[in-house]
C-alpha cells in the first residue's frame, strides 16, 4: 500500500475528504517522526512498538576490494509487532 492509498482508505473510514484524510495522516506520520527523532519510543497497544535503538559501530568488508572497513555507529528505528496484528496477519 502506498501513501495516496492509505489516504484514500482513511477518506473512506472516515467518511472525510481525501484532503482532510491527508492532513490527518501528515500529522500523525509528522509526529511519529518527531517523537522518534526525540529518542522516545511510542506503544499502540495491540499493534506495536516502535523505538530507537543505538548500533555500535562494527567492522565490515568492502564486496568491491575485500578490505576491512569501519562501519559507523547510527542509530535505527525497530518496529516490534503487537499480538493483535500478529494474530490478524496469521
């Protein structure tokens, strides 16, 4: 599914325009964003975690030369799946 059809099935739910649809979903995709790039993790009871997680940097090997590089400590967002959506995806 793709964004412009998220919005369309949201306009639809909701029974909304697709305009306010899309301000709708900006807004709660704007905030997710902002709540992560804080560092804060967020919780939808039954639908999942989201949260930042720190990756140590670590050594690798170029595909390309086969030299040992440095890879770069970051920080990535995890997404850990609730029992509800398990269970609907199954």
């Amino acid at each position: 599914m793709t964004k412009p059809e998220l919005i369309a099935q949201v306009a639809a739910a909701a029974e909304t325009t697709k305009a306010e649809a899309e301000r709708i979903v900006n807004a709660a995709l704007d905030t997710i964003q902002a709540t992560l790039a804080k560092g804060e993790s967020i919780q939808f009871i039954g639908f999942g975690n989201f949260e930042v997680k720190e990756r140590a940097a670590r050594t690798g090997i170029n595909p390309r030369t086969k030299q040992n590089i440095t890879i770069a400590a970051k920080k990535a967002v995890t997404f850990k799946p609730g029992k509800k959506l398990k269970d609907a995806v199954n």
